[in-house]
C-alpha cells in the first residue's frame, strides 16, 4: 500500500507541533516523509532536546512558519535506520 501524502502545509523546512508521547507541545522541524507514511522530525536536539524521531501526521499539527535546511543530506536517514 502507498503511504500517504502529507497534508498541504507540511513541505521539509516547517515546523509542526506534536500533539502526542513524551515530546507532546514541542516545537519540530520536519525533514521528510519516510516509505512507511511517517514523518522524520527533529527538534533540533541541541536547542529543545527532541531527537531524529519519526512520527504520523496525525499527531501533528503544522504551522505557517518556515525554516531554511541549508541543504541538509538526510537521504541515508530511512525506516531501517530506527529498527
């Protein structure tokens, strides 16, 4: 089954909220969508303390405000990585 597309304002570089787990209220940025439909998110670790995470989208909420991923390489980053 194909996974499913993010929603319209969910393109890499915004930052989302997530609604849910132990990072619920954090602001993230989102970098891609994985095979699996989920969405790959960090915080990042180094200013809010969340990790390269992977979460669905329907635990998270997407907002109007941009960040620039500088060319960031994150193709070797896949659902393999976290198993």
């Amino acid at each position: 089954c194909e996974a499913p597309k993010p929603k319209k304002n969910i393109v890499p570089g915004s930052i989302l909220i997530l609604l849910t787990g132990r990072f619920r209220g954090s602001r993230v940025v989102f970098l891609k969508q994985l095979e699996s439909g989920l969405l790959l998110v960090t915080g990042p670790y180094g200013v809010n303390g969340v990790p390269l995470k992977r979460v669905p989208q329907t635990h998270c909420i997407g907002t109007s405000t941009k960040v620039e991923l500088g060319g960031a390489d994150f193709g070797s980053i896949n659902d393999a990585y976290f198993s």
